[in-house]
C-alpha cells in the first residue's frame, strides 16, 4: 500500500485537472446562467401590481444569520444596453435554516445564487456572510471564502470520470490544505454522510446518476462549510432518486444543524424545504414559511423501488409487444 507521501504528487495533478477544467467549467456555466436566466421573459415594464410581495417571515430556527442581504443590486452592462438582474433585494437566513429559492427565468433568482455563493458581486448594497461584509472582496478574498465557508451541488455532477469517487471529494480538500491523512479520512466521513462508504473506489462510469450526485454532495460536505448552496440538485434525476436527494439533504439540515439554501423551478422539491423565496423582475415577491412540509423519508415509502419500477416496466412493455403483435395480425 503506498504511503500517503508517494500519493501526493497525483494529488496535486488532480487538483490541477479539477481547477484547470471542472472548477472552470462551473464558474463559466454559473455565469452563463447569469446572463440568460437575469434577462426579461419580455419587454414589458416591470409591473407594480404583478404579485405583492409579503413581509419577510421569522426563521423557524432562533439561529444567527448566516447570510443577510442588505439592498442589493445587480446591473449588467452588455454595452449600450443594461440589464437589471436585482433591484433592491434585503434577505435575512439563519442558521439551520432550508430555504427553497423559486421564480420563472428572468426572475433573479440564479443572480442571487452567484451572489451567495460569492462567485458574483452586488454593484450596489452589502452581503453580510457570516457576519463579514463580503461585497468589496477581491476575488481572490471571495475564493478563500467559498473554500472556507461554502459547499456547492449543482445540477451537472462535475466529477472527474478517470478519478475514484474517494478522490473526487477529496479534492477541496487540497486547496483547503490539509494534508494527506486529514483529506483522505474527510472524504471518507463525507461518503459515508450521505451512504457511499462502500462505493468509494468506484469511477463516476460505475456509478448511477443518484450515487453520482451524492459524491457530488460529499465533495461539498468535505471542508466542513457553514451553509450548503444547491443549484437544481435534482434536474437530471427520476422522482424517486430526486426523493432520495431529498432526503439526504432533510437529514443533513435536521439532524446536523446545516444551513441549505436551494434552487429550484420545481414546487414539489421546494415543498421539502422549510421556508421559501419567490423571486419575479429581479425582486423577491414571497417570503413564506412552509406549513405542509414533505417529509423524504415518509415520500420514499409510498413510491415503488428500482427493482420494482423495473419489473413493472417490462411487464407494460410486454403488454404492449402483445397488442402491437395482436394489431398486426388483424
């Protein structure tokens, strides 16, 4: 078995790949987001009436904020044309809380992920993360602070395909610093967190899509951050993997206290969270706490499993084989 010493050399190529491609790859999706999610469905003016926006809720949890907007603003200038992605949002979040982030594209709701997630910056008002106002950082500042503070999921699982899944979460941990040992048994404390000890030498390609985002999970887990950003974790997943996503995060938020902001189009997923955010034109229209709130673990009971699913498929594609064959014959 190699040291870990005689290890850190590949480590260290990882980390390179996983910057020069993968970290740059999310950044660059991010921001395209921005810009064609920040733009007007129309050029309408933006209507006062449209939907009133109610008074910001009271946290379930007696938490400290964690995340605090102050009066933010976000204007792109794309030339002779500029874009107001945000106009004048105020959020308070509080640790231990899960809130769902909503809204049609154009509504502001990705601008403000960027924002939160300090890969954007306001062009006017503050960001107070945990206390620090992170507004007039540099981005080199910013890159300490989502190393530190931040844990991201996204969408598309941007794993490194030739990598075990062990490796791939260990990687934030290089930039973070730790040594070999440390970042060997965070990684796997984070794959066991969301259930995939066992799976921890396996290549993304061996892996489903829901074990693939749930490495993508435990890369976020590993450095320990205050709040988790989540940016449509289940767009690519079926309902019942979706659940079991779901379910992870529930758990992580209500047994071990972690801050989840999410975003997501779809209101059943947002019906997991606690509380929700309704953005429309660049502004946040609802502020609600969720009174019905979908618990994963009862969800998963009612629906059918992998192998059940699939024998029921087969036997519906037999039963259609059947009257194709019975048509063809009249």
């Amino acid at each position: 078995m190699a040291s870990p010493r005689t290890k850190q050399p590949r480590k260290r190529k990882l980390a390179a790949r996983w910057a020069g491609r993968e970290g740059l790859s999310e950044d660059r999706a991010v921001s395209s987001q921005v810009l064609a999610q920040s733009y007007p469905s129309n050029n309408l003016p933006m209507a006062e009436q449209t939907i009133p926006a109610t008074e910001p809720t009271q946290a379930a949890a007696d938490g400290q904020p964690v995340i605090r907007l102050e009066n933010v603003h976000k204007t792109y200038d794309l030339g002779e044309i500029q874009v107001q992605a945000l106009r004048g949002i105020s959020i308070t979040v509080r640790e231990g809380e899960f809130v769902a982030v909503m809204g049609p594209s154009g509504s502001g709701k990705s601008t403000v992920m960027n924002i939160l997630g300090c890969l954007d910056r306001p062009t006017r008002g503050h960001y107070y993360l945990d206390g620090v106002d992170v507004s007039g950082m540099t981005k080199t500042e910013l890159a300490r602070i989502r190393n530190r503070k931040l844990g991201f999921v996204f969408q598309q699982f941007n794993l490194l395909s030739r990598t075990s899944a062990l490796e791939n979460v260990e990687l934030p941990t290089v930039y973070a610093g730790l040594n070999p040992e440390e970042r060997t048994n965070r990684a796997m404390e984070s794959l066991t967190r969301v259930g995939l000890a066992d799976r921890a030498g396996h290549h993304p390609s061996q892996l489903s899509g829901g074990q693939q985002q749930r490495v993508a999970i435990a890369r976020a887990l590993v450095n320990r951050p205050a709040i988790l950003l989540a940016d449509e974790p289940t767009g690519n997943l079926d309902s019942r993997t979706s659940v079991e996503i779901m379910h992870i995060l529930q758990t992580l938020n209500d047994e071990q206290g972690l801050t989840i902001v999410l975003v997501t189009h779809e209101q059943d997923i947002a019906q997991y969270a606690k509380r929700t955010l309704e953005f429309r034109d660049g502004k946040l229209r609802r502020d609600n706490i969720i009174r019905d709130r979908f618990v994963a673990r009862e969800v998963l009971q009612t629906l059918p499993t992998a192998e059940e699913q699939a024998a029921e498929d087969a036997e519906e594609n037999a039963r259609q084989e059947k009257l194709a064959g019975g048509d063809g014959a009249g």
